[in-house]
C-alpha cells in the first residue's frame, strides 16, 4: 500500500501571503478595506488562518508597515546603485517611487493611502524619511529637493484622485526629475 503523504506546512509562505493580501487592499482602498475576512479571502485562508499568524488586525496592519518600508528601501536602494549622479539621487528614487503610475498596486500606494486612512501610522514613514535624508544627507538634503520630493507627493494625490491625465503625469514627473540634476 502506497503511503499518502501530507503536504508541508509552510507558515512562513501562508504569513507572506496574507501581509501581500493586506499590501494590495490599502494599495486600493486604504486601511479601512483591510478585515480580517478581506485579507483572509485573498490570501486564500480562513480568518482562523489570519489570526493564527497575527493576534489582531492592529498586529497585522503593523506588520503590513513593517513590511512597506522593508520594500520601500530596497525599491530606493536599488533605484540609486542604478543612478550614476550621484547629487539628487534619493529624490530622483522617490519620485520614480512615489509617481510609478504603471503600479496601482504597491508599497508606496499602501503606505500612503494608510498614512491617509489612519494618521497613527504616520510615524512610520516619519522614521523612514528622517533615516533617508541623513543616510543621504551629502546628495540630498537641500530645500530645493525638498520642495521637488513635495511636489512629487502632490501629484502622486493628484493621480490617486483620478484628476491627473497620464500625459500630464509623465510629463510631471519628467520635469521633476530634470530639476534634481541642479545643485543647490
């Protein structure tokens, strides 16, 4: 007689499943869309699933930013190894981050319908940018970027509100980018 046997258990796949599920719903619809059922049934799990992996819905969302960030950084690392100027080169990262209107669904979109859903995760991304401008303080801490990362933000609400043309977009985002190669 032939011996069945069992599947594998691999709870670190299951878990990675259901902080992606969590990623793509406050990449849609900020914070608010992401249940425990919402997640469990895009991740192809029971809400039992969810819990066995996270206590509460508060530990998952945390664990959702944790995992944000850890993709934001390795997004803008990658991005500047890529950059030969170095002058401006988090900012040119960021803009090519937060302005990728080829990704409706990312880490960037997720993290910033979160921070606009539910402000307490705010410190996040706080923690995250002040990192990123000392880390890069000799190329990047200028007002003049400063103003051209906020400019990038804006058009980044502009695009979620569905009142920017793609056209208008690219275009956006290529004049900013041409302004990061001026020093201050």
């Amino acid at each position: 007689m032939k011996k069945i046997e069992q599947p594998k258990k691999q709870p670190e796949v299951v878990r990675k499943r259901i902080i992606e599920q969590a990623i793509i719903l406050a990449s849609l619809k900020g914070i608010s869309s992401v249940s425990i059922q919402s997640v469990a049934s895009g991740a192809g799990v029971t809400k039992g699933g969810v819990f066995h992996h996270f206590s509460s819905k508060n530990v998952l969302i945390h664990e959702m930013m944790i995992e944000i960030m850890h993709q934001l950084d390795a997004k803008v690392e990658h991005l500047i190894h890529l950059d030969q100027a170095e002058y401006g080169q988090f900012t040119r990262a960021y803009i090519q981050i937060a302005l990728d209107i080829d990704e409706t669904i990312s880490p960037w979109n997720a993290l910033a319908m979160t921070m606009l859903t539910e402000n307490t995760f705010n410190s996040f991304w706080q923690k995250w940018i002040e990192m990123k401008l000392i880390q890069y303080k000799e190329t990047d801490y200028c007002f003049d970027l400063e103003m051209i990362r906020l400019a990038a933000d804006g058009l980044w609400l502009k695009n979620m509100t569905s009142t920017c043309e793609a056209n208008d977009l690219v275009y956006a985002k290529n004049q900013l980018l041409n302004r990061t190669y001026s020093s201050c």
